[in-house]
C-alpha cells in the first residue's frame, strides 16, 4: 500500500486545481472503472450486439472503417475551425 501513497497525492493535488464541473467529469470516470462488470454476461447488451452484428453481415446497415471514421472526424473538425473565423 505504501507504493500507491505518492499516486494517490498526485492526483488528490490535481483534483484540487479542477473546477467542480471537471472534479464531477473526472469522478464520472472514476465510477466508471469501479463499476465495470462483465458485460459479456448481460443477456440484454449481447443480444443487441448480436443483432447489429448480423445486420452489418447481411449489408442491412452500412459500417464504417476506424480510417473512414477518422477521416470524417477531421473534415468536421477543419469545417467547424473555418466557421469560427
């Protein structure tokens, strides 16, 4: 445990430099982690997974590449930028 003391000041020092907006997103986070489960085991999330997974198999909806993805994230990006100015 006395490994983990200095971690553990370190983020207390940055958590005390965060607005309460940014200390409620950071502690949104950290439920986050605590919280996880197997989600592999939840009926209800896997058959909706299943079914999208089949409805991108069959063609019925189109998916996207990580590349193709990133790719309209940036030309968003540069179009909001140009509106700005």
């Amino acid at each position: 445990m006395s490994a983990a003391k200095p971690l553990v000041n370190e983020i207390t020092q940055y958590l005390e430099q965060l607005n309460p907006q940014q200390q409620k997103a950071v502690l949104g986070v950290v439920k986050s982690f605590v919280q996880e489960e197997d989600w592999w085991k939840d009926k209800k999330y896997m058959a909706e997974m299943d079914k999208r997974f089949t409805e991108m198999e069959s063609g019925k909806v189109k998916g996207f590449t990580l590349d193709e993805a990133e790719n309209k994230v940036r030309h968003s990006y540069k179009n909001m930028k140009r509106k700005k100015q």
